[in-house]
C-alpha cells in the first residue's frame, strides 16, 4: 500500500515537471518571444525552460535575446517550479478526500511540515502568503534601486529579479547577470535576502513566525496566558545554525583566496559585499557579479562543496539540503564513547534519520559522479574543456545552482542533453529520495539472517 502511494505521488511529480518542460518548450519556439523574431535552436529552448523549471539558471543562450514577453514567461517558469515541489504535494494529498490519512500525513511531516494535523489547506494558503508576500517585498526593493541606478525598465526587471532570486534560478535579464551591480549594496544585499528567505525553508519560516508572535504578545505587549508556548524547533535550529555557518566560512574562504585576486580592484567594503554574495549565490541561486573563471583555486573547491550542500529542506532551493549534510557530519564526527543515538541542542535523534541523511548524501555523490562522467564523455575533455570546467558544470546542473565557469553555451548536443538530465535529476531524484528514503521501515523482514562482523577501515 505505502510502495504503491509513494510509487503514484513519484510519478506524478514528474509527469508535473516533465508537463511543463513541454508546454515551456514548445512556447519557447515562438517568435514571440524574442526581440529578433527569431527562434532558437529547439534543444536550446529545452535547455532554457528545463532550466528555469528546475530553477538552475544555466543557459546556452544570452537571456537579452528574449523579449519582456520572453522573460514574462520564464518568471512563470521558475515560479511554477520553485514551488513545484512543495504546493504540488500538499495539493495531491489534500484534493483527493477531506481527510487527510496517516500515510499521507506522516509524508507531509517527514518531508517539510510540522503542523500537519491543523489543517493542510491551511498550509498551503500559509506557504503561499509567505512567498508571495516576500517576492513583493523584494520587487519594492529592487525596483527602488534599479530605479536609482538608471535602469528604465526598473518595475518589470524588478519583479523578474525578485522571483528568480526567491525561487534561487539566478535567471538575470541583463547580459552579464549582476556583474553591473558589484558597488550596488543596494541591490546585492536585496537579492541576498531573497536568495536566503527562498532557501531556508517554508516549515523554518513558519516557525520563526510563529515564535516572535508568541514572544512580542506574551514580552512587549503581556497579552495574556497562552495556551501553549512556541519554541524554535529543532529544525529550525539546525538550518539556521548550518545556514549561518556556510555562509560565513564562505564569505571568509573568498575573502583570503581572493583579496588579491577577483576582489583586487575593490575596496574593503566592496570586497566583503561581493565575497558575501559569492557565499550566499553559491547555494543554488546562480547569480554572479565575478566570473567564476577568475576566482582562485580555494575559491572553486569551495563551490563545488557549497553548490553540493545548497539549501534546506522545504524550500526552493536544490542540492542535499543542510540538514542531511549536518546529521552526516555529527555522527562521522562523533565522539566513539556517546551513546547509539546522537544528542543534539538537549535532544535525541533517532538513527533512522542518521541513515536517511547518509542514504541521501551517498546517492547524490554517486549520481554527481555519473553525470560529471557523462560530460567528461560528451565534451572529449582533452580537446574541448578543463577537468574543473566540467566538474563546476555538472555540480552546479545537479545541485541547481546555474552557475558556470562560461562553457555552457559552447557544449555539444549531447553534452546539453546530459546537463537537461542532470537538472532533472537534481531537482527531482534528490527530492523523491528524501521523500523514499527511510519510508520503508515499516516493512519488517519475513526472515533475519544470521550476524557477522566486516572489518572496517
């Protein structure tokens, strides 16, 4: 019963997905939507709307060669997948019946809600509100300062801005992406928010929410007794500690391998503001104010590590999520004399979800390892791209990053076919497995076999 529901919501994710990627492409051979009239390629088009759905960011194409039609329809795109994932679920398990069951709940729980005996419509309306209300904000900001920096089309390039960087594709409407804005504080610091805001989670949101509306009723304004008092979750505590410390040992790493490099033209606060981004871009959001081919060595091993961990679970973001890259850590890392299970801020974790989160992070090196071989294959290595150009290409593809180091546009067919699988695969294998990995617990064997040892190490 449990293969055969978590075997129909599978398939109907992608069917979702893959819907898309054909009404996308097929509308993106129109000449309609560009400035030239002309089309391009139809492998291109499907590169660019798998692109977009899957929120990655990469492109064969220079994006100015779409018209605002155009790049109206890949805003639709991205919103349309960013939030593919979590909507499409909450809506699969709540349309069918009135009531929710308890192999669907405990999905919904597992995979990004806590609160799913309330009401998961309500959730739904919830992570809605919080999207739009945060896209909104961010289009205000950046219109605001698109506006001062003399752009004309400041209201539109604004909102394509703040839903692409919400929804972390680093689709940017301008040639260079953000590298016109690399002494605009202005604009970085807005698209770092959103970036952020997008990549921490629906479920971590609602939470910190939640907690400083108990907090500002029950400390400033002494409403009363509360029935029941809000705390900041474990997950929650996790991402935002995890979040936090990726994005100040990256903003550091960049600092030190670049100061006299990508950075050596800037001052100091130019140089933190666009080590900053380079930190917070990396996890999966594809925006760049430096190409990436001029950052040093330190800089690129830290990439390919950040755009492998990406964001947290619930959220718009792709690669392994913070939490699996946290639980895989803390028991690697774990004193040999602490008891089975791992305590974590005054709390136990069950070793199931250790298993999970390695489960998780070992599938994804290994599907990595397979697409970045694939490339390797398709490109002829030797003769066409570096070893480090086709590694930052596939991981950024997998890890939906949209990142390059500028040999996107010059790969060949096959290679572009083996990217559009990678950004499928990053986007939905890694999600499915979360779904998957650790559900089928319930099944206990029929036989036990007997125990022996291997030796290790």
């Amino acid at each position: 019963m449990k293969k055969t529901f978590f075997f129909a919501g599978n398939f109907r994710l992608i069917a979702y997905f893959s819907f898309l990627a054909i009404i996308g492409t097929l509308l993106l051979n129109l000449p309609f939507f560009y400035k030239s009239g002309e089309p391009i390629a139809f492998i291109d088009s499907l590169f660019v709307t798998v692109s977009a759905i899957c929120v990655t960011g990469l492109s064969t194409v220079d994006v100015s060669v779409f018209s605002n039609s155009g790049l109206f329809l890949l805003m639709i795109l991205i919103e349309a997948g960013g939030l593919g994932i979590i909507t499409f679920f909450v809506m699969y398990l709540v349309t069918p019946d009135k009531r929710i069951s308890l192999v669907n709940r405990r999905l919904l729980r597992d995979f990004f809600i806590d609160d799913v005996e309330i009401n998961p419509r309500r959730i739904l309306f919830k992570i809605l509100t919080y999207t739009f209300s945060i896209q909104i904000v961010g289009f205000i900001l950046l219109s605001i300062f698109l506006k001062k920096s003399g752009e004309d089309n400041f209201l539109f390039y604004g909102l394509f801005l703040s839903v692409s960087a919400f929804c972390n594709a680093g689709f940017s409407p301008y040639s260079d992406s953000l590298a016109q804005f690399t002494k605009n504080p202005g604009i970085l610091l807005s698209v770092s928010f959103l970036i952020i805001s997008g990549g921490i989670g629906f479920t971590v949101m609602q939470n910190v929410a939640h907690y400083l509306q108990h907090f500002i009723s029950t400390k400033i304004f002494r409403k009363g007794r509360i029935k029941k008092a809000v705390r900041i979750t474990l997950h929650t505590k996790i991402v935002l500690v995890t979040s936090l410390t990726l994005l100040v040992a990256g903003t550091i790493i960049v600092l030190l391998s670049d100061w006299n490099k990508a950075l050596a033209s800037m001052s100091f606060s130019e140089k933190l503001l666009n080590a900053f981004f380079e930190s917070v871009t990396l996890r999966t959001a594809g925006f760049e104010t430096i190409p990436q081919a001029s950052f040093g060595a330190l800089t690129i091993i830290t990439a390919f590590i950040l755009m492998t961990i990406g964001g947290s679970p619930a959220s718009t973001a792709g690669g392994v999520k913070t939490t699996s890259v946290f639980m895989a850590y803390i028991y690697a890392f774990r004193n040999t004399h602490d008891r089975s299970e791992i305590t974590v801020f005054n709390r136990d974790i069950p070793n199931s979800l250790i298993g999970k989160s390695f489960s998780i992070v070992v599938k994804a090196l290994v599907m990595l390892f397979i697409a970045s071989g694939l490339l390797c294959l398709s490109e002829g290595v030797a003769d066409s791209f570096t070893v480090a150009e086709i590694l930052f290409e596939a991981t950024s593809a997998f890890g939906t990053v949209g990142l390059s180091m500028g040999i996107t546009s010059s790969l060949s067919i096959l290679g572009k076919c083996v990217i559009i699988v990678t950004m499928f695969a990053g986007r939905l294998g890694l999600a499915t497995m979360a779904i998957n990995a650790g559900n089928e617990q319930g099944f206990k064997n029929i036989t036990d076999y007997p125990h022996e040892n291997v030796i290790i190490g």
